[in-house]
C-alpha cells in the first residue's frame, strides 16, 4: 500500500500476507474497540485493523490495540500446570487432572479446617463474561465462600457504590454519542487521550465540531488539561470540597432545576443545608481553586442546556471515592442532566470487562444487579441453578482489600487468584507481601507465568487470553461486543471456561447444577436469568452481537419479537424524567461533608505521590512490557518531576532517584517537566516492585477502595548513578 508522497521515496507498508481477517473486541481498555486480526496463510496472526463499520471506534484502534495480535506469541506465557510443595521451592510440571484435584482437594480441606470462608476466591474485570458467570455459579452455588471479590474493588468499586447510593443501582447511565450532543463537558481525574484514546477520539471530533466548553479537573497537566478550555489544577483527594461549593452557588443563585429535582430526587433540603456552609471563599482554600473559577464553572454547568460529567480513577481511588461520584450524581441532578441527549453522569470505566464482572459474576452479590441482601433475589437464582437458597450467604462478604488485611489476621488461609496480580497491583506491597506468603494453598490462574503474585503460589494453572476464547464483554456505553477464538491458547494453556468447568465438575460430582460447555449456551442462559433486569440482554446472542458489532444493553426478547432492531447509535438510562431503581422511583440528593484523612506531604516527606498510568503500557505490563512496539517508550520507571524542584534537589533529567515513603523506597528516573507542581510527583504503577511498595492506600470507606493518588514521598539523589542504572536494567526483567 502506498500513500504520502507517490512521487518521491513513497512509504511502503510491509506486506503481511494476511489472507483472512477475524473479528473480535480489544482485550485492554473498556472503550471497547472492534478490531480484526489478520492471519497469513500458515493462519498465524500478524496484523490487527480497527472495524470500519463498529460505532465505537469506527475504524480505529490505539496504540495498543494496534499491536494486539503480537500477545500471541510474547514471551513468558504459561504452557504447562506447575505444582510445589512451599512457595520457595521450585516448580514442577504436572498434568491438568492432578492440577484440577489439587484445587477441589485444597479448597474443601481449607475450608473444613478452618470453615467455608477462610478460602478468598479474587478474579478480575479481564475475562470474558460467560467465564465470570460461570465463575460465580461454581463459587456461590458449590464452593460457597462469601470471601469472593474481583479486582474491580482497585477500580470501579467506587463508581459502583456511587451510582446505588444515587440512583438505587449500579448501571452508568449515558453513552459516547452524548458527546455529540452536550454543551458542557466536566472530566474529573480522568485522562482519556492516553487510558481512553478512542472514547477521546469521539469527544474531540465532537468538541470541534460543536466547540462545547471542556473543564478538566486534575492535579496534572494532563494532555487532556492541555486541551481544556479550563484547566482546575485540584489539590488531591478535594474534589468532594469543590462539588460542594459548585452547588452552593448553584443553589445561591437560583440556577437549579426545581422541576426535576421536585420530581425525581429525594433529599433536596439537606442538601441544601450542608452546601450552604461550602462557600467559594472557604472552599478555595481548601481545594486550591480560586473563588472566581468556582463560580464560573458552577454557572457553565448550570446554564448549559445539555452539561456532561466524566471520571476515571482521580475520582474513584480516593478515600472519597464514593462520596466524589455521589458528588457528581447530586451536581447532575440538580441541574437535571441525568438520561437526556448530552446530560449525563458517566463513569468511564476500566478494564475491558469491567461492566461485564459487575452484571454477572457474582462477585458482590448476585447476578444481573441482584443483591445476596434481597431474599427474592436468592430464591430466584437459586432455583434457576438448582441450589438450596439457604446456601447462599444473606450479605455479601468482605471486599478483595479487606480479605487481604483478613489475610495478614490469619482469617483467610486458601487463596484462587484468577487474572489479577495483586503483588503489582495492591497498595503498600511489604504488608500484602506478608499475607501471601501466610497461606496454606494458593493457586495463581493466569495466562502469564512470570507475574508477581505467582511467586508465592503452589499451583500455576496457564490460562488463555483475549482471543484465544470466545465470550462477550461489555463496555463503557453498556454495550456488549464479542471476541471469536482467533488463536490457540500455548502449549497446554487452556481457555479459562474450560478451567472453570472442569473444576465444577469436580464440586458437582451428583450433576444437581448444570455447566454449559459453549460460551454462545451460556450467554442464552444469561439471556433467560435477564428478563426484566435493569441488563435485560434477553434479545442478543453472539451472532447478533457480531453482526452489529456490539449491542447496548438492554434488548429484550420481547423486543426482538416484535422485529425491533438493535438501536445503532448512543442509549441512555434513566431518560427524561426516568424512574430510579430505589422503591419509589426517585433518585437521591444525599449531603457529603468532608474530613480530609489523608497522607499529606510534610517536612520529612515533602511531595504528594500521584501514581497512574501512560498509554503505551497496561498496568502490570505483563502484555505491554513485552510488546516492543509498546515497552519501547518506556522501558524502566520514571518520576514525572516539577523542574524547580528538580533544580532544587540538584536533580538533572535522566538521573536516578530514590523515592522514599513512610512504608519503603523505590528506584526510578527523574523526568522533569510542567506537568506536575513543584509539591508532587507523578509515578506511573506500571513497573516491577515500585510505585506500591509507596502507596499507602487508605480505603474508602463505602466502597473499600485504596486511595491510589494520594501518598506522601520524598526524594533522594542517588550518589551512585552506575549503580543505580545496573539495578534498574536488573528490574526490567519483569
Ligand atoms: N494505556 C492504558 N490505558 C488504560 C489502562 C492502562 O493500564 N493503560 N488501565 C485501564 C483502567 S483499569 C483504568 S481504571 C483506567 C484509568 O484511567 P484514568 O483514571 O484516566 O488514569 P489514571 O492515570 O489512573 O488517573 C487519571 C488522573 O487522575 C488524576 N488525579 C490524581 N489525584 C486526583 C485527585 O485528587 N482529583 C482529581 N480530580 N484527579 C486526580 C491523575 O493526575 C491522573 O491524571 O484506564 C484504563 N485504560
Ligand atoms: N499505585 C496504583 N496502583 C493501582 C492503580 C493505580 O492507579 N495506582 N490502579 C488500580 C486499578 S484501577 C486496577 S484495574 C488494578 C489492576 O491490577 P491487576 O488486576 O493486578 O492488573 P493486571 O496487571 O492487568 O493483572 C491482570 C492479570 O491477569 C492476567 N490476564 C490477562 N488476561 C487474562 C485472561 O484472559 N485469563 C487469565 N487467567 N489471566 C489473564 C495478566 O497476565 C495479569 O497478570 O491496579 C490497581 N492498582
Ligand atoms: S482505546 Fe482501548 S479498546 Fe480501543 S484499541 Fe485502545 S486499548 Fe483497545
Ligand atoms: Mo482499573
């Protein structure tokens, strides 16, 4: 293919000899991209294109999912089950029976030692949804452990118990399209042009299009503060401070909506009262943002006839977490921006399948936004498995944070770790570190073999990953999208529903539940549990999905009955004077005082730790870190440092430098640049043994979410720089 100049030293784009092309949804972030992969002749993957015709990313991909197809065949996947006795001692290989018995026997022993809930079973938003499902079928209606929870709670959990304290249900209300008709754009912490590339694609076009005010609301200079029209450079872990003070003078000056707030909201006169003591003044000085930009914010977001509110983990990883995203919902409310064509309040989340644990794997409740609290909900799930309901725990259990410290307490003493890498990515690692290396039996299940947690694990079992499965997942917009079994999974890797199976078989040795071996059976399974659900996905099945390149829930059978098409474009919930999930239908206007608990920089540890990530890599980086195409940018930790500060601790750029916190110390590269204040350091989570050996990761108290961005550090020259980059290579193994 040739394009550019055609007259002179044309570009040419290596032929790959793709002879076919295979669709699938990307396996890394939760815009949900539609991408083929292309295979040669030999059918080897070698290529990945954006699908042209998929609405989300209408034939884009980013940088990432560009290079997808490289997972393949990346180094340190699993191929074989590996057994030891003690975490320390070598890896043997062993076959996939002795493997699976080993996981039943270990479970029940555990359990009959020590009862049903001293085995913590922690999955992931980075499977597909039929295997989450089917996960929570194994583990509510045989295993019956309540220590069952995801790492969501590192993620979303926040947005979760955000959305139910607000509206009486978890379920993100609007979609991409309504950036196509907002007038006013609000993103708190959150970086969509390098965690969301395509979903910042779609808001960009439209913003041009349309030139809607945008108002980024982030510590960090971030490149979508580059692009705002208003840039609110928060001090962190405030956001709860400014929402308040928005809606006192929203309040103060009559430009609520009182139609819909009398209408739909409940709560409206306490509100009132707790905002009317955050006035601009008294709040500038707590949140760093000027009486005057207060005000102006407050007044665009009121007057504007459609205003918009994203967020991402600045929000949500916060120990006001919960109380930020009930903040967001109240602001929304009042101005009555919830379910109209660019009003809305969205939760842009995280993982690829992040939506898809929260609707179905019964991590924290039920399936399909049923609650263990609501007795109709265990009797209707219950009978639909064939379980006795008094199985079933009445409340949930404890949270994948909680189980940790549950853990150290010597609580928890058997551990299914399935897709998460808690020792990368957990807070304060010495103390979880010290819980891993407690228990009794824990078994890793993940498709790479050289993570972290596995190396206090005494069973390995090499799972699949992406496209070597087949299974839906949802997006951020509520839309589902499939992902074909493109490749093979490596050696004797096997696809995660397979594992999953094969383990139920053994807790089910009377066949009293039944285990669809085919992800397209246990989607229409899914479908019939869905009927009359807020997800009710009762109209799709994995052929349809592919046909449109995703659907929106809900689409009900009732409406594929009637010959009712999938809608095309955006769908909202809760629209125009929509009923809420809580009884009487109405929303809630719920007061959130502040008492700022956190770490905060002092004399001995001067700078705020603001961690989070870069676009080329993801998370743990066990797929990222071994992409060339991906590691090339940045292939060993770095601090994102304020020049002024750098000069004043004789910092040059590229020097190492030692990052020390009240728990450990780290090593990383300094980077100066404007990005961050001259009080804080940006530290992106992505490499081996670094930015949460730091953290301190005090939970929220609703949501029981660490608050990742909010550390104090200070930081150290090293003499020996030789040294110090010997070390750094040395951790670049990982
Ligand atoms: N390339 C890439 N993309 C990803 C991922 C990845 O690993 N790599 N991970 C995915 C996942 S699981 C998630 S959850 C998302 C995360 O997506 P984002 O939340 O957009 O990403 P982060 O870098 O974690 O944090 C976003 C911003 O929060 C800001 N922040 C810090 N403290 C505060 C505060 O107190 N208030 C406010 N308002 N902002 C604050 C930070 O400065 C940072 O710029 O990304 C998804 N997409
Ligand atoms: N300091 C700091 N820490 C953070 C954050 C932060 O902003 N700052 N963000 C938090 C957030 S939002 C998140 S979501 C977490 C993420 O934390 P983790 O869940 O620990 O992150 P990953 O590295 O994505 O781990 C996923 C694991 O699953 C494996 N895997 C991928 N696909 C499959 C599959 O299909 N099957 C199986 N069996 N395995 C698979 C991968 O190899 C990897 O080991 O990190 C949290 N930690
Ligand atoms: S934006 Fe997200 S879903 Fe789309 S290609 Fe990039 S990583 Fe994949
Ligand atoms: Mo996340």
């Amino acid at each position: 293919m040739l394009f550019g100049r055609t007259q002179k030293n044309p570009i040419k784009i290596a032929d790959k000899g793709v002879v076919e092309w295979q669709y699938a949804t990307c396996g890394y972030c939760s815009t949900g991209c539609s991408i083929e992969v292309g295979l040669n002749a030999d059918g080897k993957p070698v290529a990945s294109r954006g699908v042209a015709d998929a609405d989300v990313n209408r034939g884009k991909l980013c940088l990432k999912g560009i290079f997808e197809h490289e997972l393949f065949a990346s180094a340190g996947r699993g191929t074989q089950p590996l057994i030891r006795g003690h975490w320390h001692d070598a890896w043997q290989p062993t076959d996939w029976n002795s493997a699976l018995d080993k996981v039943h026997d270990e479970i029940r022993r555990v359990q009959a030692k020590y009862g049903p809930d001293s085995v913590a079973i922690i999955s992931t938003g980075q499977m597909l949804t039929e295997e989450f499902y089917t996960l929570g079928k194994l583990t509510r209606g045989l295993i019956g452990t309540n220590n069952y929870d995801g790492n969501t709670t590192l993620c979303m959990a926040s947005a979760v118990s955000g959305y139910k304290r607000s509206f009486g249900s978890d379920g993100p209300p609007g979609c991409y399209e309504d950036f196509e008709h907002t007038d006013c754009l609000i993103a708190w912490g959150s970086n969509l042009p390098e965690q969301h590339p395509i979903i910042y694609w779609r808001m960009k076009e439209a913003q041009e299009r349309r030139g809607f005010p945008l108002i980024v609301v982030d510590p960090r200079v971030t490149m979508l503060a580059q692009n705002a029209h208003m840039h609110l450079a928060i001090t962190p872990g405030t956001d709860v401070v400014l929402q308040n003070a928005l809606m006192h003078v929203i309040f103060a000056e009559g430009l609520e909506d009182s139609r819909y707030i009398a209408a739909n909201t409940n709560g409206v006169d306490e509100l009132r009262t707790l905002v009317a003591s955050y006035d601009p003044v008294t709040a500038s000085k707590i949140c760093g943002i000027d009486e005057d930009t207060i005000r102006v914010v407050a007044r665009t977001l009121a007057k504007a006839g459609a205003a918009m509110q994203i967020w991402t983990m600045g929000i949500n990883q916060s120990t006001h977490g919960s109380d930020g995203v009930v903040g967001i919902n109240n602001l929304a409310l009042i101005t009555g921006n919830i379910g109209k064509p660019g009003g809305t309040s969205l939760s842009i989340t995280g993982q690829c399948n992040a939506m898809g644990t929260r609707e179905w794997s019964s991590c924290s409740g039920l399936p399909n936004y049923r609650y263990l609290e609501n007795p109709q909900h265990r009797e209707e799930v219950a009978k639909f498995w064939n379980v006795d309901p008094e199985f079933f725990p009445k409340k949930r259990g404890m949270f994948q944070t909680d189980i940790y410290q549950a853990m150290e307490a010597g609580q928890i003493k058997g551990m299914w770790l399935i897709a998460t890498n808690p020792m990368s990515s957990l807070p304060n690692t010495a103390r979880i570190r010290k819980a891993m290396e407690k228990l009794e039996f824990c078994c890793v299940q993940d498709c790479y073999q050289d993570t972290e947690s596995a190396q206090y694990a005494h069973l390995y079992l090499p799972a699949g990953t992406w496209a070597e499965k087949e299974g839906v997942m949802t997006n951020t917009e509520r839309r589902i999208n499939l992902i074909n079994p493109i490749a093979t999974p490596p050696g004797k890797a096997k696809p995660d529903l397979w594992i999953f199976n094969r383990v139920a078989e053994r807790f089910n040795k009377d066949g009293k539940l039944s285990f669809p071996e085919k992800a397209a059976d246990i989607f229409l399974e899914m479908g019939e549990l869905s009927k009359g659900r807020l997800a009710d996905i009762s109209g799709m099945n994995h052929a349809l999905l592919e046909k449109n390149r995703g659907i929106q829930w809900p689409y009900t059978a009732k409406q594929a009955a009637q010959g009712i098409a999938p809608p095309k474009g955006g769908k909202r919930l809760y629209t125009e004077d929509g009923v809420f999930s809580y009884p009487d239908g109405k929303a809630k206007l719920i007061p959130l005082p502040f008492i700022d608990n956190n770490e905060t920089p002092d004399e001995s540890f001067p700078f705020w730790l603001n961690t989070g990530r870069l676009i080329e890599h993801w998370h743990g980086r066990t797929k990222t870190g071994k992409i060339g195409n991906n590691n090339k940018f940045s292939p060993i930790p770095f601090i994102e440092i304020n020049p002024d500060a750098a000069a004043e601790l004789g910092i040059q750029r590229g020097d190492y430098v030692r990052l020390v916190s009240r728990r450990s110390d780290a090593l990383a590269m300094a980077m100066p640049t404007q990005r961050v204040p001259k009080n804080m350091v940006f530290l992106p989570f992505h490499f081996h043994d670094c930015a949460n050996r730091l953290t301190l990761g005090l939970l929220d108290p609703h949501s029981r979410q660490p608050a990742y961005k909010q550390s104090a550090v200070r930081i150290e020259r090293i003499a020996d720089q030789q040294a110090a980059a010997k070390l750094s290579m040395e951790m670049r193994k990982f």
